[in-house]
C-alpha cells in the first residue's frame, strides 16, 4: 500500500482533495509467498495448474476471497460517493485490485476476464446509476 500511496499524493498535489486510505485495497495476499522471489516460491510452493477459485496459498487469500474484499469496498465507496454528492472519485490500487474492480463494474463473469494493469496505469471509467462508460484502460 505504500506505493499506491505515494501516488495517490503525487496525483493529488495540484488537486488537494482530500486522500482516504483504505486497507481493504491492497493487493491479494499471497501468504506465506510475500517475501519469497518468483523462483524461490516456485520451488517451495509451486502452484498447481488447476488452483480452483477457492483455493488460497497457504496463509494466503483466495481468489474468491480477494474479489469479495474488493467488492464489499467497492460497494462501500459507491454508496459514501452517492451519499457525499460526489462528481469524481479517483482510486489508486495495485492492479489485481483495480482489475477486480473493473471486472465488478463492468459485470463480466467471474474469473473468465481479466483486465491486465501495468505499473502506474491509468484507467478512466464514469459510473452512472444505469451503465457503466470505459473512457480508456490501461494508459
């Protein structure tokens, strides 16, 4: 969460609006993987092929878990933005996050699409009560 931070402050210096930090947005825990390099893990905990939805890494969080964090917080949000009259939100998150998040929005079927993030994109959607409009993803 640190980075996602850092730049949501960067982001926000000639805005000054108010930042919110959310612990509910980090990224999926990947246990007992978290200080491990990707070739360190893969030889003490490979993953098979076939990890179903519900299946998590040990002391980790599985995909299904990971999607209702993100969309119990994104309810959250959408109902204080209503509530609070907001015209513009902007969310800072790592991309498992933000693609969750989109997949949410947009009412694609669970874990058939994704939406791949780079470091530091920029995705652009205007939620209306009735519809969804995806100015741009990914920039």
């Amino acid at each position: 969460m640190k980075r996602a931070k850092e730049s949501a402050e960067i982001i926000n210096h000639d805005m000054n609006s108010e930042l919110v930090v959310l612990d509910e947005l980090m990224e999926m825990s990947n246990g007992v993987l978290a200080a491990m390099t990707k070739e360190e893990a893969k030889i003490k905990y490979p993953l098979p092929r076939d990890r179903r939805a519900h299946e998590s890494v040990e002391e980790g969080e599985s995909l299904i878990d990971f999607k209702y964090r993100i969309e119990n917080i994104l309810s959250k949000i959408k109902a204080e933005a209503e509530r609070e009259e907001l015209a513009q939100i902007c969310i800072v998150g790592h991309g498992g996050t933000i693609s969750i998040m989109i997949q949410l929005l947009l009412q694609t079927p669970s874990f058939k699409h994704g939406f791949m993030n780079s470091d530091a994109g920029i995705s652009d959607l205007t939620v209306h009560s009735d519809r969804v409009i995806v100015n741009f993803l990914n920039r």
